[in-house]
C-alpha cells in the first residue's frame, strides 16, 4: 500500500508554525525534516531503496531521513523545500487572490492604502508564481542533463535564464 502525503496537512502545520516561529526559517527547518521522513517512507512504499548501513535501515543516502539520528541528507532536505514552498506560495497566492476571500473583503483595511495594495499585488502575482517554479526546474533538469558541463551549472556558458511569464 503506497503511503500518502497529505499536503493539506502540511501546509496547516507550516502555516501555523510561521506564526509561532520566531525566524521562518526555524518553521520551514522543522517542517521539511517531517516531509522528508514522509518522502522517504512513501518511496520506500513504491521502491527498493538501497541502504548504506544494514546497522541503520533509514541509510538510504542521498535519501536519508532519520529523526532518531537525526540525520537527514542534503538532497531531501532540499526536496522537501521545494514541495513546502511551492506549494505554501501557491495556496497563499491563490487563496488570497478570491474575490471573496477575507483578504479581499476585509472592510476593516478598506481605507488602508498598503492592505490596498496588497490586495491587488496578490493577483498580479499568482499567475507567474507556478510558471517560475515550472520553468526553474526545466532548467535544472536541462543542466542536470547537459554531458559538456558534466552535469554541473556552468554559468559562463549558459546561464540558464527564466523570465517571468504568465
């Protein structure tokens, strides 16, 4: 049975730990370290992870996730990043880009001239949030695949540009 990874409850927790932590990157350490062991249990449910010490059966580098150890490796670290912060921005954006979210309808910030703002930056916004995320990983994956740069960023030979689109 595939084990599941429910991005609901992720982003709730997360949401609500920005708001307690001090530094938001305490609450983006401390939520990225419980998806990585989620990562790693679900593929482990799919596929045969190798691992790296039979003595430690969560050795499974560079997918390591150990909260007993407390190790985990950089590559899911990052990856579980990626997943909380893309999709935090996206829900964020898109949630308070309706037309009849608090955000919008507040009328207590009616005659706030930033909250005016705001209301209006989260719309232009949104649309070029998931299209620089897309493009951003079609261009790591053209260098992660690229044999003249051994697989490298080589940004004196291609720079590997976005450019924000809609």
């Amino acid at each position: 049975m595939a084990h599941e990874i429910s991005i609901a409850a992720l982003l709730k927790k997360f949401d609500n730990d920005m708001e307690s932590y001090p530094d938001i990157l305490d609450a983006v350490y401390e939520n990225v370290k419980t998806l990585a062991e989620q990562i790693q249990k679900a593929l482990q449910s799919k596929e045969f992870l190798t691992v790296a010490d039979e003595k430690f059966p969560q050795s499974t580098t560079p997918l390591v996730a150990d909260p007993i150890t407390k190790q985990y490796s950089k590559e899911i670290i990052a990856w579980s990043v990626a997943i909380l912060t893309s999709s935090w921005t996206e829900w964020v954006f898109t949630s308070k880009s309706n037309d009849d979210s608090i955000y919008q309808t507040d009328l207590q910030y009616n005659q706030d001239p930033s909250r005016q703002a705001a209301r209006q930056n989260v719309k232009i916004a949104l649309p070029y949030i998931r299209n620089s995320i897309l493009d951003a990983l079609d261009k790591a994956r053209k260098i992660g695949t690229c044999k003249e740069t051994h697989y490298n960023p080589e940004p004196l030979k291609d720079l590997a540009n976005i450019e924000l689109r809609d």
